[in-house]
C-alpha cells in the first residue's frame, strides 16, 4: 500500500523548504515522515492514510476544546457569511478586548494582532517606547516567536550579550538582548545591578512551555517583579501558550494566588484566545498601552489585525472555557494522564517524571524536575524519539521533540487517558 504522507512529503519538499510552514513539524528531531493531517474533531485527527491520532499537541496549544467544538463552528460559520475582513474596526473586537480584560485584569487596554511572534515583538517595541531604554532581559530556553532581538537563547549562568540563535541576524540587532539563566536569582541580581538604568523590560513565560515544561519558582518571579519595580523597568509576561491554558486567568493568576498584589505590567497573549485562528493580543496598563499608535509614538500596525473571523473563533472559545467547572475537569483529565504515565514508567523502571497544570503538561526522562535549559538539556533525547514513534504506531500523537509541552483538551476523555496509558505500557518496557 502507498503511504500518503510520504508521497506529500516528497511533493511538499519540493515546494516549500523542509516541506514544511513551521520547522518543528517536520520530525527533524526525531526522525521519520511527519503525518499529513486531513481532518480532526475533538479529540482526534486523521492523517493522509486515515489512520487516527490521539491528538496531544492541539496545534501547539490553541485547541483548549478539542476540534471542530459546535459552538466555535458555529461562531466562526456565521461571522465568514457577514465577511472575512473590512479594515475597519467591528463590535466584535471590542467585546473579545472586554472579555479578554475581564479574564486578565492586569490588562487595562488590549491591541490586537495576528500571531504571537508579532505581540511579542510588538511588546518589546512598546517597553523600550515607553521607557526610553533600549535593552531588555529574556531567559534561555525561552521563546517568544521569530522576530530578531528575540532570537537569542545562547549564554548561560553569567549575563551574556546575545549572540543571534538563527543566520540572518546582525550581531547589532541582538546587542541589546540580555539573555539569563531561567530561575536563576543571582543572573538576574547581576544584570540588574550591572545595567539597571539601560533595562526596559523583562520578559519571561512565566511557565516555560518552549523547553519542555518549566516553572519559574515563586522566589524567582518575587524577585523579577521588585528589580524591575525598582529600576523601572516593565516586567512583560509571555502568556502566549500558559494563557487561558494553565488556568482561566493564565499563569499570572497562579502567581497572584501566591504573591497578593502581584502583576506584571505587560502581558502577551496568542494561541488559546484566538482557538484556532490566526490571533494574538498584548496589554497592560493604560499609560503604557496608551503610547501606542495612533495615541501615543509607539507605532504597531496591522491590515488583518482584529479579523472579524478570528474574533469570533476566540470569542466563542473564550466564552466556552469559562463555563464552570470546564478547568477543574481538564486539570483532573491532564493530572490522570501525568499520573498515569509516570506510574508506567516507575513500573518499566524507566527514569521518568513530569508536571502539569490546567490543561498543559510536559514530562522528562530523567529522575527530577529541571528548573533551567541547562537540565532540561539532560534528558535522554535517544530514549524520547523511541517513545515518540513507539506511541505514534500506536495512534498517540505527542510532540515531535524533546523540548515541546503537551496539551490536552476539554475533549480528551477518560477513555483517551485509558487508551493512551495502554500504548504507553507497551513502549515504556522496551524502553528499560
Ligand atoms: C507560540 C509562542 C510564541 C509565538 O507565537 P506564534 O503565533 O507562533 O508566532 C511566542 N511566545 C510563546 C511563549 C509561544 O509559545
């Protein structure tokens, strides 16, 4: 029988580099040909040959509901038969803001953009605006889309000044990029001290999903809010995969729990508010957005900024997530697979743990939690592309990478976890 993915494979790298629109897709890290998805509900897709998936990467985290949720469908059918862009502003933009700030209160005013990779670059341009500094701190292992200041993980312990992580960068564009070890107290003491009155912002996932699953500790994230409110500089969140996805009022209201008063002055967000579409957003307080074009000198722009598509996909997907209980039944459902998984590993004797909140996970072969990319990097990348394909023959769909979170969603039911445990039992043995 023909494999269809491969024959779309072959045709695809003909066309487009790697065959592929976004790297990771392309198996490169764990070997094999990628699946060619052709349909997918809830919390299912089917790939060229029709073979089905348990799907646990939701598109990288925007699918918080699982596919094709009815009433996102139905949101997203009736707004395309009014149209699909005017360029100029809807009702619609401005309920999704109210309801976005209703979630986030940190979040005085919100604008509106297509991807994550241009909130957050747009988030760096407002800080240093708004500031009128030109440097900025981000943390190794840290992502926060492809624009060129931010393309920069090297250095680690001591603060180093960032060599570009991709070609293409001018060495002069990344100068100003101050690049930390995550979690690491004294890196930031240090940086502080070093080039406080230059430093316009902090950016940090607040729970790191780009190497993996990292929490910042809450000793960390105390320290990150004093410094920058000292030096006045803005501590900017990158809620882009947490929000709405660790919790219904993200990441930052984990930390509020625990830090009373605490918030940061900016937050990114993308992924999950947009459930699906192209659409992303970053906010903060008034005087700060308020720099922005056409208020402020700060200048942002975009032509499908807002789309009213869009709005609607994440406005019916928001409006989905906050039903009671839809968190506390994802936390249970994410909380049974992590424990599930690891109770198989400890029973095949594998070295083996993992963390998981809301409805994000990540798991590491290795025997405790890492708290930076340094010990994120530890983990047995030969054992994890074996558990990669073992559990994708068996219809499991995690990430194709080490260094990638997982999601579940609202649609993954106890069945899915049973099933997945099942596979998992199998591989996991001839992994010891
Ligand atoms: C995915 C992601 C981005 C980039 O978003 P895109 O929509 O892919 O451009 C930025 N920051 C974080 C934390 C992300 O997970």
């Amino acid at each position: 029988m023909s494999d269809n993915n491969q024959t779309l494979f072959d045709r695809a790298r003909q066309v487009i580099p790697g065959g592929v629109n976004s790297p990771v897709r392309a198996f490169k890290a764990v070997g094999g040909t990628p699946k060619f998805i052709t349909r997918a509900s809830g919390s299912h897709f089917w790939d060229a040959n029709g073979v089905r998936f348990i799907d646990y990467i939701g598109s990288w985290g925007p699918m918080i509901l699982g596919h094709s949720h009815p009433d996102v469908l139905k949101a997203v059918q009736d707004a395309s038969l009014q149209g699909f862009s005017f360029g100029a502003p809807t009702q619609r933009e401005v309920e999704l803001v109210e309801f976005l700030i209703h979630l986030t209160p940190s979040m005085e005013m919100v604008r509106l953009v297509s991807s994550g990779t241009e909130a957050a670059m747009s988030a760096i341009r407002l800080a240093r605006g708004a500031t009128g500094r030109n440097k900025f701190i981000k943390f190794e292992g840290c992502y926060h889309g492809h624009a060129d200041a931010l393309l920069v993980k090297a250095g680690s312990g001591l603060a180093t000044f960032g060599n570009p992580t991709s070609a293409g960068v001018p060495p002069e564009v990344v100068k100003d990029t101050l690049v930390l070890e995550y979690n690491s107290v004294d890196a930031l003491e240090k940086a502080f001290e070093d080039h406080g009155p230059e430093i316009a912002c902090v950016m940090i996932e607040p729970i790191a999903g780009n190497m993996n699953f990292v929490r910042a500790s809450l000793e960390f994230m105390k320290r990150c809010r004093e410094l920058c409110t000292h030096h006045g500089a803005l501590l900017v969140f990158d809620e882009v995969m947490s929000g709405c996805r660790v919790a219904l009022g993200s990441a930052q209201s984990l930390y509020q729990a625990a830090l009373p008063g605490f918030e940061p002055d900016i937050t990114v967000m993308g992924k999950v508010i947009g459930g699906g579409m192209p659409l992303a957003a970053f906010g903060g307080k008034r005087a700060v957005m308020e720099q922005l074009a056409p208020v402020g000198p700060v200048y942002q722009a975009g032509t499908l900024s807002g789309n009213p598509v869009a709005t609607a996909c994440g406005l019916a997907t928001l409006k989905a997530i906050s039903k009671p209980g839809f968190f506390t039944s994802l936390t249970q459902t994410t909380e049974s697979l992590v424990k599930g998984l690891s109770d198989v590993a400890a029973q095949a004797g594998v070295p083996f743990c993992a963390d998981s909140e809301g409805g994000m996970f990540g798991f590491f072969l290795l025997p405790e939690l890492p708290t930076n990319y340094t010990e994120v990097m530890k983990s047995d990348s030969q054992r994890f592309n074996r558990l990669f394909h073992g559990m994708l023959d068996q219809g499991i769909y995690f990430a194709p990478a080490l260094y990638e979170a997982g999601f579940v969603s609202g649609a993954h039911s106890m069945s899915d976890i049973d099933a997945t445990l099942e596979a998992a039992k199998k591989v996991f043995k001839t992994l010891a």
